[in-house]
C-alpha cells in the first residue's frame, strides 16, 4: 500500500458539496517556475512589438501621448494579463498551457476574478520577498501564499490516465474489518479494475505488500484483495 500512496501523494481527493468527489493532480514548484519564465518572456516579447508599433507612431502622437500609453499598457499587462487568463475557459495563460497546468478553485472549479486577482496581486509582493514563494514546498498541495490567500490551486489540464482493462472477478466478496483511509479504498478498487492489464506474477508482487492485512500471499492473497475491492465497492 505505501508504494500505491506514494504515487497518490499530489493526487488532491476533494468532496462537493452534492457528495460528488473530484480529483485534482497538483502541479510541482519547479513546473510552475517554467511556465512563469515562459509567461515572463510572452510579456516581454508582446511589449516589445507594442513598444514598436508606438515608436513608428511617435510622430502622429507626439512623445507625451506616447509616453502615456506605454505606461498604462505596461502596467495593465504587468496586472491583468494573468487575471485575465486565469478566469477563461482554460483556466491558464500561455505560458502554463505550454506546460500543460492551469489554476482552479480547490474544489476543482473555475476561479473568479477576485480569487485570480487576489494570487497576483500577492505574486507582486513575492517577486521582492524572495523567500516567499519557498512556502510551496512545505505546503502538501504545493499552494504558494497568493493560492492560500486566493483558495486556489495549480493542477495539471491534462491527467495521464492509464490504461483500465477487466480483473480478474473475485469469487466472493470479502469484509474489511479494518478502517482504510479514502485513499486506500480507492487503491484497492483501482487494484481490482487494473489489475487484468497486469501479469499474474505482478498481481502477486502488489498483493504479497497486503499480507498483514489479508492474512495471505501468492494467488490465494491476490483473491483476498480482489474480493475486499469488491466488497469495498458494494459498500460504497
């Protein structure tokens, strides 16, 4: 179970308020420094070709004018251009959909204008504490201080599902008598539908880590497991 856990550690389970549960992958500090890089970069390059077409305009609009729309453009790219990103449908500026994650309520929803402004704006006030932003790596959702404050999260757009043949059916169903975590009952069901992708000689690997709780090894713990997933799914 603990190598199954291990895989599940930034698999965030959440519970709607209708009972529906949602699975949210959360994305990595280093993935989300890339796409802040990248996005840096965009702005840059959208500034530079803006910056041009003023400078070829300067003798119709005179230095002032100019001046003046430079500035308000530098600053509504500077505060808006994730804002403004982040609450369409994607959920995400260039920069993270080229790094395959995007921003979201933590009960996986689309995030409003207050909640995207309030992570920039503390995004700011990062950029000149530079320990800040360290917060993400002590946090088990990799939330900095602007998600805490914003309740958001960075999750990928994009899960890799694997693969989900037929296991093998269990004779009968087996009680747990034990109390197993939300994230081990869903190991164990997700055991149960994956495990006919798998070699016999594997299926035996995974279930030999269950003997304490099966009270078996070899094909005989393999059924064990099965039937409890089985158990643990008419229960549900």
């Amino acid at each position: 179970m603990e190598g199954v856990k291990r895989r599940l550690d930034t698999l965030q389970t959440v519970e709607l308020a209708d009972g529906v549960e949602v699975h949210l992958r959360t994305a990595g500090p280093f993935l989300r420094l890339m796409a802040f890089l990248l996005d840096m970069l965009i702005k840059f390059g959208i500034s530079i070709v803006f910056y041009l077409v003023l400078i070829l305009s300067l003798s119709a609009l005179g230095d002032n004018v100019t001046m003046g729309i430079m500035t308000l453009f530098s600053f509504f790219l500077q505060w808006f251009y994730d804002v403004f990103f982040e609450v369409g449908a994607k959920g995400a500026t260039w920069g993270k959909r080229a790094a395959g994650i995007r921003v979201v309520t933590e009960g996986g929803a689309t995030v409003s204008i207050g909640q995207s402004m309030v992570r920039n704006i503390i995004r700011i006030v990062e950029l000149y504490l530079p320990l800040l932003p360290l917060v993400a790596f002590f946090n088990p959702r990799f939330q900095r201080l602007g998600d805490l404050a914003g309740g958001t999260l960075v999750v990928y757009a994009k899960e890799n599902v694997d693969p989900v043949y037929a296991g093998p059916p269990a004779m009968s169903a087996v009680p747990v008598h034990v109390p197993l975590t939300r994230e081990e009952r869903a190991a164990m069901i997700s055991f149960r539908h994956r495990a006919g992708g798998w070699s016999e000689a594997r299926r035996v690997e995974l279930t030999n880590h269950l003997s304490p709780l099966t009270g078996q090894v070899g094909a005989k713990g393999v059924g064990s497991v099965t039937g409890m997933a089985q158990w643990l799914e008419e229960e549900s």
